[in-house]
C-alpha cells in the first residue's frame, strides 16, 4: 500500500498577514512621533501622483542629443572612482594591520584607530564634498578626496573583521617561534589579508562609481555636475539618458569586478 503523505500545509497566508499587522502597527504607532499625518499625506499622494506620472512619461522620452556632452563628465566620474579606491587601498593596508586585534595586540592604539575610522565612517559623503569643495573648490579633487576618506574607512573596518574573524593559529605559531609582530604580520598576516582586502577593494570600487555621480550635484566634478544642471533645467528627458548611461556603465563595471574576483580571491 502507498502511503501519501499529507498536502503540505500554506503557511504564507499566516506569514503575509503576520508581516502587514506589523507594518500597519509600526506606521501608525511612528506617525505621531514623527510629525507625520497619515490622512493629508494619503490625500497629497492622491491629488499630485499624476505630476509624478508625468515626469516618468517625459523620461521615457529619451533625447539623445545630450550623449556626446555626458562623455567628458563621465569619463571624469570613472577616473575618480579609480583614482579614490587607488589612494585609500594604499592607506588602508597599514590602517587594517593596526586596526586588526592578530595584528596589533596593543589595545589602546587599536581602540584609538577604530575609534577615528568610525567617526570618519558616520559622516555622510556628501558632507565631506560640500565642505572639501568649500576649501579646495570646484571640480574634481574634493570629489577624489571624499572618496578617500569614505573607503578608508569601509575597507579597514570589513578587512580587520573578517581577520578578526579567523582562527589566529598561525599567528600565536609565529608568536611562540620568536617571531616579532612585523616579520608576523608579514610573513603571516598579509597573505591572509589578501583575499578579503581584493575583495572589498573591488567591492569599493563598484561603490565609488555611484558616489562620485552623486557627490557632483554639490560641485566635486563627475556626471553629478551635468546631472544638476539638466535638473535645474527639468529636462527630464535628458536627464533619463544620463541615468541610462550611468547604469550600463556600473553594470558593467560589476562585471568586470565579479571576474576580476573570481580569479584574485
């Protein structure tokens, strides 16, 4: 005799339900904390989503006439996220060494380089560029530096994690055989260092091309700049073809990271 087993029971329903009774109960337990009326933002949507409307169907208008001027910029953008993940790469070697517990066994050195990382890492970039374009000016440069200090900071902070993160047995070896801290951290730290610093390296990379067009709308050069002047101007329909471009060339650039990756890591 067969035996069938039972019809697998639809949990989803439960789990939808479940899932909407917390949004609905966190939007309307966080409204009035945050100054936020459900009724006259609900209505606002409803009268003005047809502006809203309008401005994607203009996008989708794509006026090709303004291709050949987003080259120069663009090509600008892709030097600066080269030039900044070049720069901060550089930096953060010695920085992850003297931020990773295997690496720096002394704790208030440690404790003072985390410490500095996590500050530079909480203010947005766009603070960064506004302030780096108010002291070096427009163009290029406050861009690459903003990118600098923000890399810095992601790529020593996931790179002394993932050190951190391992077993440390061929360190405490090196410690026992006599080794001191730099032939350690050369001989044994590094290679170790290599595969997750390539990996968010290129990681950063991807990033960067994303940042620098944005870090342009406040004048530290790239795409941004063009990006703000045809939205000031509400061409929609260029601004569409800048967006189209921008995104074939990030794609691409994953591409070219995921393979870079794939043979470095």
């Amino acid at each position: 005799m067969t035996v069938v087993p039972p019809p697998r029971p639809r949990s989803w329903p439960r789990t939808l339900a479940a899932w909407a009774v917390v949004a609905a109960v966190t939007v309307i337990a966080a409204s009035p904390l945050l100054g936020i009326d459900l009724g006259s933002g609900f209505a606002a949507i409803g009268k003005n989503w047809q502006n809203g409307v309008g401005k994607l169907l203009e996008m989708l208008r794509f006026d090709w006439r303004i291709l050949p001027r987003t080259f120069p910029p663009l090509l600008q953008t892709i030097e600066m996220a080269i030039a900044g993940t070049a720069v901060s790469a550089l930096l953060a070697i010695p920085l992850t060494l003297w931020a990773s517990r295997l690496t720096n066994p002394w704790g208030p050195g440690r404790t003072l380089v985390r410490a500095v990382l996590n500050v530079v890492r909480a203010i947005p970039d766009l603070l960064y560029a506004a302030i780096l374009v108010a002291m070096v000016g427009v163009g290029a440069l406050p861009g690459i530096l903003a990118l600098v200090l923000l890399d810095v900071a992601i790529i020593v902070k996931l790179v002394a994690e993932a050190l951190d993160a391992g077993h440390g047995g061929a360190i405490e070896a090196g410690r026992a055989a006599g080794g001191t801290q730099f032939q350690i951290n050369r001989a044994i730290a590094l290679p170790d260092l290599w595969p997750p610093f390539a990996s968010q390296t290129l990681y950063v990379l991807e990033l960067n091309v994303r940042v620098s067009a944005v870090l342009g709308l406040v004048g530290a050069g790239g795409l941004g700049l063009l990006i703000d002047e045809v939205r000031t101007y509400f061409h929609y329909d260029q601004l569409a073809v800048i967006i189209l471009e921008l995104l074939l060339v990030i794609v691409l650039i994953e591409l070219g990271s995921s393979w870079l990756r794939r043979r470095l890591v």
